[in-house]
C-alpha cells in the first residue's frame, strides 16, 4: 500500500466490497462491485415476498421506482420526485423517442458517431417513422467537435441525443452550449449519463437538459436492472409517450380501458417493474451518497492522471482526454494486440475490458488503491515482455 493509499479515507469503504479481496477489480466502467450489503437486501426482497405475498405491493414495492429516484436526485441535482427508475437504459430512451413525432416540419434528430451503439440503433429506427437521423462524425475517435454539434442543430431538430461521457474515450461532452443551441430553436435535449452519473458530478439543473438518463450497472454499483429516467419537471405535461402501460395510469387498479395518464414522472412508466434489482441498487446508491460525487470525481482525476503517466512512462497509447474537465473515469490504453492483452490481465485477475477503437479500458473507483494502478501497468509490461498474449490469439470471447 502506498503512503497516498494509507491516508486515503475513501479506501475506509473497500471492505464492504468483496471481490476486491480477491482481484485487481478495474472495470467499473463497465460492472461496479457490488456491496456486501446487496446479500442482506436480497434476503429482504426474499422474506418481503415469502411473508406478504402479494401485501408487498401495497405495503412496499409499489413506491419503489420513486423512492429508488429519491436515492438518484442528489447524485444529479433534481428535485425529489422527479426521478423515476426503469429496466434498461435503451427502454428509457424509447420511452422518451416514442413521445416524438415526425411527420411534420421536425424531423431531425441530431446524435454523434460516438454515442452508445444501443441507442444509435434505436435512433435508426426512427427513420422507418420519418426522422432525418443526422450523426456528426468524430475527427480523432476519441471526441466529437461540440461546434458541429450545435451547427447541425436548427429549427427542424426534434431532439438532440448525446452521451455526457463516451463511453470508449471517457470524453466529456460540452453538454451546456449543445443543450442552449437546441432550447434557442425549440428543440428537446436527451441525455445518457450512463456513464457519468457517480464519476462526476451532474446538475441536470445547471445544465439546462430536457431529459436525463442513467442506470446504477456501473458507478453507482447496483447490479443490471436498474436505470432510471429524468425529464425536467416543468416539460413533463408536454410529452406523451407512445411507449406506455398501466403504471403510467392515474388510477392504475380501475383497470379502465381509456388511459388518464398521471401528470408527473410516473408519466413514463410503463409495464411492471423490476422489483429485485431496486433491492440490489439500493446499497450502492446509499453508500456513493454517502461518499459524495464531489469526493469520487476527485480521486477519480487523481488516479486516471496516474494511470496517464505511467502509460506515458512506457509509451503506451492512450484514446482517454488528457484535460481533467473533458476526462471521465476511465482511461484507455490501444496497445497492440489490445483484445488479447485484455484476456491475459483477466487471466491474472486483473479485471478490464476492451473495445475496438478505444482499447483496454482501466477504471479505478473510489475503493481502487493506487498500488492497484501500479500493479496492473507493471502486468502488462511483463505480459509484452514474454509475449504472453499469444496465448488468447483466435480465443475470441463473444462478451466483454
């Protein structure tokens, strides 16, 4: 442990996170750890089940996709209320796109060639319901230029869709003047913080968006199942989505076949929700709370500005911003033969992933030691100098 570990006070939360007693656990990028405390819930959700039966919806799991959203508001600067959760990042963006028409003057929509495939196909699919689907091209692969961003936005946009963070460069988007450009021309603004939301602080407030969404899979250590939605409180009433069911109702158990949609969040619900994985967000979400943003993001840019410098130190390549305010959590190395390299530092439990186009990807978090950092660059300087990634050469593995 080095001296900057010891005195470390976030590194006081480690042991509540189990699988860091067992690997060099660097992907959280991707898949947080998860907390002990996630057992004890489970067992809950269990006896919750086992002992009301069907009393728990009433009793406690009706409330959950707010309550769950109450846990999100601090983390991005909403009111209370005003988050609600959902199954899957991609379902909450086509709730959204489903409130949207195109077969007037509006048809544009406006993405970038970086943003999460998921949400490129499902922007794609619009154009069967008559969007002009415009994605601005990335010059370098690592960042979009925000100017073109805003020049290809006009008075025929329906909606802007962008990632806050890349999620294979770990490049900030300049989100403010691309969502004031769609405000001036009266077009909607649609964020995906998946990938920012507990690595950064987030103001939605500050920002301006329409809408912003994310999900606890990765930074705030809640396990799949787990996304939730953000629209601005005072645009709720303005959107109605296509993509619905009764638990968007005002009176869900009348059962009426006419739907009287509610006026808040819950407008953007739909179907029955996944009770167990509110459960298993719970934990993470308390303790990042807990923790504080402000605390994580600047461990965060202590340590990716490590992971920087002993990359430089070895001439590794690097697809990640190099200026802290562009930077997220995440550092990519495109070393040669990147897939193969990754295999082989999972092989020696150090856990990362790879993408095409970005490379490995390291993802120290606020439990992350920076003994940690140190040994997984060190591991790769021995896996090129015996050329141990030969062996995962035509072993491709179709996840991660």
């Amino acid at each position: 442990m080095t001296a900057q570990d010891a005195a470390d006070p976030l590194l006081a939360h480690r042991d509540r996170f189990p699988i860091l007693a067992r690997c060099n656990y660097l992907i959280s990028n991707s898949l947080g750890a998860v907390p002990a405390e996630v057992a004890e819930s489970l067992r809950a959700y269990y006896e919750t089940w086992a002992t009301r039966g069907v009393r728990a919806w009433e009793e406690t799991w009706w409330m959950l996709v707010s309550e769950l959203g109450d846990l999100v508001a601090p983390l991005i600067g909403a009111r209370p209320g005003s988050v609600v959760f959902q199954p899957n990042v991609t379902l909450a963006h086509a709730v959204i796109f489903s409130a949207f028409s195109f077969q007037g003057k509006r048809r544009k929509v406006v993405t970038d060639a970086m943003h999460f495939p998921s949400l490129l196909y499902l922007l794609r699919e619009l154009e069967a319901s008559g969007a002009e689907v415009v994605v601005v091209p990335s010059d370098d692969g690592v960042t979009v230029d925000t100017n073109r961003l805003i020049a290809a936005i006009d008075d025929r946009t329906a909606f802007v869709n962008v990632s806050h963070v890349l999620f294979k460069s770990s490049y900030i988007h300049d989100v403010a003047p691309i969502v004031a450009k769609a405000r001036e021309v009266g077009a909607y603004s649609i964020v995906d913080g998946y990938q920012s939301v507990g690595a950064l602080p987030v103001d939605v407030e500050a920002l301006g968006v329409d809408v912003y969404i994310g999900g606890c899979l990765k930074w705030l250590c809640g396990g799949p199942g787990a996304a939730f939605c953000w629209v601005r409180p005072e645009i709720v009433s303005w959107l109605t989505p296509r993509l619905t069911g009764w638990m968007s109702h005002a009176h869900p158990f009348d059962f009426a076949p006419d739907h009287d949609r509610r006026g808040d969040a819950w407008r953007f619900l739909h179907g029955t929700p996944n009770i167990s994985a509110f459960y298993a967000a719970r934990p993470g979400l308390e303790i990042v709370n807990r923790i504080g943003i402000e605390a994580i993001r600047e461990k965060s840019l202590r340590q990716t500005a490590h992971l920087l410098t002993l990359a430089d130190r070895r001439g590794y390549p690097c697809t990640t911003p190099r200026a802290p305010e562009r930077r997220g959590g995440t550092v990519a190395l495109d070393v040669a033969n990147g897939y193969e390299v990754s295999r082989c530092l999972k092989a020696l439990d150090i856990l990362c992933d790879y993408r095409p186009g970005a490379g490995i990807r390291l993802s120290p978090h606020f439990y992350t030691r920076d003994d940690e950092l140190d040994a997984a660059l060190a591991a790769l300087d021995e896996i090129f100098a015996g050329s141990a990634w030969r062996a995962f050469t035509g072993r491709r593995s179709t996840v991660t």
